[in-house]
C-alpha cells in the first residue's frame, strides 16, 4: 500500500523531480501512519488483496456488465408509453460475515441502476427495486457467489 | 481519426443515457423510483462520457486522473443515494401504498 500511495503521488504530480519524490516519501509515511492507527489496516490486508487479486479484477468486470444490462433496462422503463411498474421492497439474507465485504455487496446493489440497497443489518439487507422482475434474482445475485469465493480465500 | 470516432460514439451513448434520466425524472412519480432513474445518470452516464474523453486522451496521465476520477464517483454515489433512500423510508409512514414489501429472510 505504501507503494501504491506513492505511485498515485508521482502520478498526480506529472513529473519526477528529486523535490517532489522527498515531499511524497514524507506525505506518504504520514498517510499510512494513520491508516495503521486509525483505519485499521495491517500488512495482512495487504496479503489478502493479492491472494484475491484475480477476483477483484472478474468482480470489476462483472459490476460493469450488471451496470449496462440494468441501465438498460430502466431506460426502456422510462421511454414506455405508460409506466405499470411494482416497486417492491425485498428483505433477504447472505451468508457473509466479512465486513468489509459486506459494504461492498451493498455499494455494488445501489451503483446497478433498479436496485437500492435501504438498510443492511448484520447479514440482513433491505432492498428497494424499480420493478418486480429486477427484486426477483436478488437473493442469489452473480455478487454474492464472487464475494463468497473471497471470503474463503482470506 | 478512428480515436475520435470511438470517443464520439462513447460520448454521445452517455449523453443519451443523461438525457434518459431526465426525462424519467419527470415520467415517474415517487421518490425512490425518481432515484433510481438518476442514478443511471450517475453511473452509467457519467462514466460514459468520461470513458469517451478517456479514449480522445489516448494513453497519458491525463486518462490515468480520468480512471480516478471515475473510481470516486462509483464508490462515492451510493453512499449518497443509500442514505437518502434510508430517510426516506424512516420518514414516510405511507410507504405501503407505494411498495410492496416481500420477506426472503427467515426472521
């Protein structure tokens, strides 16, 4: 992550000069002190992302695919004649019990357009859907099999 | 040339998208429904647009600040709809007359 924090530094500065790479190596400590004191981070994190690096990237791949199907589909509800739409609101469990990844099940619910994560409780979340055949599948989505796949892996 | 026309296309698409949700925000009638529609301009529109500017910039920083740009707003947006869906739903004692609740859980 050090490397990583770094890296974004050059990159947002454009260019390399020996000021620059000072100021980021002293910037750069002060942030990952304080991800270490206070966000809970460790070196394991670290360990874990690289285990999982080749689901995180099939994961992004599969977020933007869900995206543009259900994008679809909304925008096809939004240019009928007339709108007969059942919005529902559908409570369901999962079985993960990382934290972490639980928020990004229920980010990942909200960013597909037709579905809106309300309320996550433990393992027990709320969702709003425009329509009833988007709350249909929710219960087994593509997400949550990915996700279970990392969580065996930590 | 072929750059152009790629980033032109990607452009356009996301502007169509916008203009979807624009026009959806007057169609639908309430609040969370409304919500959904916008936020297909904010994913999907938004990174459409700047996916086509990304492509116009070619291989530079300057697409590598545009990628940046499009991973904050997919991490940032949803935290902004949730919490409005949230209240929402606290505040409205009449929500059943506009959704349909349905339990899969084994509460």
């Amino acid at each position: 992550m050090f490397i990583l924090l770094f890296l974004l530094w050059v990159a947002l500065n454009g260019k390399i000069t020996v000021e620059i790479i000072v100021i980021g190596f002293v910037v750069t400590l002060g942030v990952y002190a304080f991800a270490w004191k206070c966000l809970d981070y460790s070196v394991k994190s670290d360990i874990h992302f690289f285990k999982n690096f080749f689901w995180i990237i099939l994961y992004i791949f599969v977020l933007i695919y869900e995206i543009i199907k259900s994008s679809l589909s909304v925008v096809l509800i939004a240019f009928k004649q007339d709108i007969e739409i059942q919005p529902q609101i559908v409570f369901f469990e999962v079985k993960l019990k990382n934290k972490v990844l639980l928020t990004v099940l229920a980010n990942s619910i909200t960013l597909t357009p037709g579905t809106m994560t309300v309320d996550v409780e433990e393992n027990r979340f709320c969702v709003h859907a425009l329509d009833k055949s988007m709350a249909e599948g929710i219960e087994d989505l593509v997400f949550v099999k990915l996700l279970m796949k990392m969580e065996e892996n930590v | 040339m072929i750059k152009l026309i790629i980033s032109t296309i990607l452009i356009v698409l996301g502007l169509i998208v916008v203009i979807t949700a624009a026009v959806g925000n007057y169609r639908f009638a309430y609040v969370l429904n409304r919500m959904q529609v916008g936020s297909t301009a904010d994913t999907l529109g938004a990174s459409l647009v700047i996916s086509g500017l990304i492509v116009y910039s070619g291989f530079s920083l300057i697409s590598l600040k545009l990628v940046m740009m499009i991973v904050f707003l997919w991490v940032a947006n949803p935290v902004a709809s949730h919490f409005l869906a949230k209240t929402e739903i606290i505040e409205n004692e009449d929500i059943l007359d506009e959704c349909e609740v349905v339990r899969h859980d084994s509460i």
